[in-house]
C-alpha cells in the first residue's frame, strides 16, 4: 500500500506557504540577517534566520500567541496550512488520524523566561503555563488538538533530523494500517540567547557576522559553520486508498524511509559516513530503487566544515561515480534543526513538481574534497522522478525520506 | 486551545478598563488575561462559567494580580475568587489595606 503526500505546510523566514518559500529559494533570496529578537551583541555568532511575523491572524486562539512557545505556535499554523492544502479543512480529522510532530529543543525560550523569573522573583511568580509551554510534544498535542486528530499524538526527538524521523515513523505507521492520516513532521524556535550561546560555545556556528547572506555555504570551501534559523514543516500523509476514497490531489509518493545510528560520538559524524551512507541506502532499498533512479538529493549539509565533507562521501559512497545533483537549501533558509527534515521534505517534493531544483548559494570557492554537483548559485530546471532528502542530528542519528512524483 | 472560540475576543486597549482608578486597572487585569473586552467584564461575570476559562488561566490571573498590585493571594482564596467583582474585592481590600 502507497502512502501518499496530500498536503504541505511550511512556516520559515520566507513566510507561510510551501511555495512562498520554495519560490524564494528557486529566486535565490536568502532568509538570513543579523538577529533581531534579543540582543546578540556579546555572542560569537550574531545572523539568523529568524520568523520575524507569525501572522496568525484568526488561525490561533486570541491569547495563545501569549501562551504558549513559538515552537508550538508555528507547528499549528503549519499543520493548518497542510491540512487545508489537502482539502481537510480544519478537520476533525477523527480517530484514525495521527499528529507525529518532532522538536530538537523545545520551548527554550520560555524555559529562558521563566529562569530569568525564578532567579529574580523566586518560584511563586513561575506561569502556570510554564510547563505545557515547554515540553516537546505540546507541539503536537496542539496540532492534534486544533484539529481534531485523535490517533497516536507523539513528538520524536533526534535533534536536526525530528521531522525527518516523524515524517518516517508515519510512514510505517501508515504502512501497517495502524493509522489512515497523518499530521507529520517538525518544528523548532531556538533562536534565543540560551540556544545562540550553546551552539556557539560548540563552534558550531557561522561567525560571519558582517555578511550574513554569504554566511551560510554549505559545500564551499569557505565555510565556518551554520547558520541558526526556525520555522515548522508538517505534510499531511495518507495510505493511498484513503487518499482516493475522498478524491485527494496526490503531490508525491513517500516512497522509503531510511534510519541508522552511526553508535559514535555525541556530535561528530562517524569519519567513515557509514551511517549516513546505510541511511541513504536504507531508504532506496526500502523504496526498492536504485541509486541511478535518484534524480535530486536535498541535502542535510549545514555548512559545517566536517559534516558537509562527509556527506559528500556518504553519497559518493552510495551513488557512486555520479551522484545525481546535490543541493543545500540550508545555503538560503539556514538550519531550522528540527523542523529542517520536514521543511526539505517539502522542498524535494515541490523540486519534482516543478522540475526545478532549488539551489546552494554562496559557491565561490569550490571544495575539491566535496566531488558533486551542488546546484550551485542559481536554481536549475530538472526532471526528477525520485528525490531524496537527508536529515542527521547531533547523537549520530541519521535518517532519508525517498519521495516520487504521482 | 480548542476550547475557546476563534477570533471573537480582540485583545484589550493598554490601559483599558471600566473607568480610572483601582478597579479600572484591576479590570485591565482580568481582561488581558482572559483575553475579553474590558467593556464586558461586568462584576457579576464569572471566569470559568462564562470566560470558558479553566484551572491554569485561573492560577495565572492569580498570579498577574499578586504581580500587578504586589500582594500576595494565599492557596486558599483561590476558591473565592470566581467573578470579576470576586478579584475586584479582593484585591480593593488588600490594597486599601
């Protein structure tokens, strides 16, 4: 039994809609600046890609916008928007539809808040909704919540690839007949002090402060780290008889899903790229593809200088001498963490509708260690059939979504 | 959150309330918390029965007033505070005192 995509929700910097940011990306805008949402003037790294609106509108509740996180409030709005995308409306969904929303964090930013009152007022000022405001899987009982989706309601945690993972657990979940729709993907705002500081105490980010458009260059020999951004990316799946009962416009097919765990090292990618490579490989085998089918890699690559080395080996590793085109829309959006794999998700299924690939910016100085095609700089028309999308996370877990076009 | 209905209750002017003074601020209060028109807040309007509110927008308006008018509002009172004039009360005599 297929499982079908019948709806996409994208909330980044570029705004809401899949195709506003899809055609941002295809335009070769960026979506990173200096940070606005906190002083950033004593930190390493000082860009971000960061949602400046969330333009709710009559989408949430009045007072939920005051109430609960930004992690948890961009998740809604991008469920809204692939729910109504697939003709659902704003459900009830009923007792067969899941909400599988991951986060890499959390509600950092009201655990900062309410830390900063703990420490100036003590612990009888603490929000009474300083809890539900935090905890990771708000995010998708609020989805669930708003729209009526009363099956498994659950938030994967496997940092930068959360909604590659929850987009993947659906799959079988939907595979099995345990479920006939889901709510499925991720969603992160961690661009706040506390985030900022902990990346940057990694050296994890770009401190290309002065020129926050070439910052993030994932593959290019210049770069330096990435670039921290936010956002939500929900698809809406459904086994595919479900999706022709009710006459559903098809955009692809989820075709295989791919997890490993490189049992490594808490942030380095193993040095070989074999869990990456058995990642990639899992999912084509679990789509029962091979790898020449593959026309178009969104890659995780986040502009890390080891990282995106090994990926580049992990593909030729699995691809061989030639790999089908590679592109990094993390080069524009930055790195949502964990709404990246859902959001590229989207971008890989909008890439085989439009035959269009979206390309990696700011490619000046080739890498010769990093042997691919990367699409580089400007957007590039191409027919794909299959296209896959990476997503690794601190940890060492790893995971591939395998998408077709209908 | 899908309790209570989209869209209807607009967020309350700074500084709103029914009149000046302690009571208009006290209103101020209760309506940026409950998210409701100030103008609506009559003393006989009860938070849970009619603002649809339940125990955490209780606890935080509780705590939004002990903030505002830096009082303290002990556990036990929490079951006497069920009305806009309940929180009107209550607190006129704290302050006054």
């Amino acid at each position: 039994m297929d499982v079908v995509v019948t709806g996409l929700g994208v909330l980044t910097p570029f705004g809401r809609g899949a195709e506003r940011t899809f055609d941002a990306l295809v335009a070769g805008r960026t979506a990173i600046g200096p940070i606005t949402r906190f002083d950033a003037s004593g930190h390493r790294s000082r860009i971000a890609a960061e949602v400046t609106d969330l333009e709710a509108g009559n989408d949430l509740p009045p007072g939920d916008e005051r109430t609960f996180d930004r992690f948890q409030l961009m998740a809604v709005l991008a469920a809204l928007d692939a729910a109504r995308d697939a003709g659902l409306g704003d459900g009830p969904l009923g007792d067969r539809a899941a909400a599988i929303v991951g986060t890499g964090i959390g509600g950092l930013e009201t655990i900062e808040r309410n830390h900063a009152t703990l420490a100036a007022k003590g612990p009888r000022r603490i929000s009474p909704y300083f809890i539900p405001a935090a905890i990771p899987n708000l995010a998708a009982a609020l989805v669930s919540m708003r729209l009526g989706a009363r099956a498994i309601c659950v938030s994967p945690a496997s940092a930068c690839a959360s909604g590659a993972h929850s987009i993947g657990e659906a799959l079988w979940a939907l595979r099995v007949g345990r479920i006939d729709l889901a709510l499925a993907g991720g969603t992160e705002a961690a661009v706040t002090p506390l985030g900022v500081a902990g990346f940057g105490a990694m050296r994890g980010l770009s401190e290309r402060n002065d020129e926050p458009a070439r910052a993030s260059r994932p593959f290019d020999r210049g770069r330096d780290g990435f670039v921290i951004g936010e956002g939500a990316g929900i698809l809406v799946l459904e086994r595919a008889d479900h999706a022709a009962r009710r006459g559903a416009r098809v955009r692809a097919i989820l075709a295989g899903y791919g997890a490993s765990a490189d049992a490594y090292h808490i942030t380095q990618p193993d040095p070989e790229a074999a869990g990456m490579a058995r990642s990639m490989a899992l999912a084509l085998e679990d789509a029962g593809l091979a790898p020449a089918d593959v026309g178009y890699v969104n890659a995780h690559a986040t502009s890390t200088p080891l990282g995106d080395r090994l990926e580049a080996k992990a593909i030729r590793d699995v691809f061989g001498a030639k790999p089908p085109p590679v592109s990094s829309t993390k080069s524009a959006l930055g790195h949502l963490l964990g709404a990246a794999g859902a959001v590229e998700a989207a971008i890989a299924i909008l890439a085989l509708e439009r035959g269009m690939l979206p390309p990696t910016l700011n490619q000046e100085d080739p890498d010769p260690q990093i042997e691919l095609d990367v699409v580089p700089n400007e957007a590039r028309p191409h027919a794909a059939r299959f296209a896959i999308s990476n997503a690794f996370g601190f940890g060492g877990t790893n995971a591939t979504l395998v998408f077709a076009r209908p | 959150m899908s309790q209570r209905k989209h869209g209807e209750a607009a967020r309350p002017a700074a500084g709103g309330g029914n009149g000046n003074g302690l009571e208009g601020r006290i209103v101020a209060v209760i309506a940026r918390v409950m998210n409701a028109q100030p103008a609506s807040l009559g003393r006989e309007i009860r938070f849970v029965e009619d603002l649809n509110a339940d125990s955490l927008r209780v606890m935080e308006l509780v705590l939004e007033l002990q903030e505002e008018f830096s009082i303290e509002i002990p556990d036990e009172a929490l079951d006497k505070l069920r009305s806009v004039g309940d929180a009107i009360g209550f607190v006129q005599e704290r302050v006054a005192g």
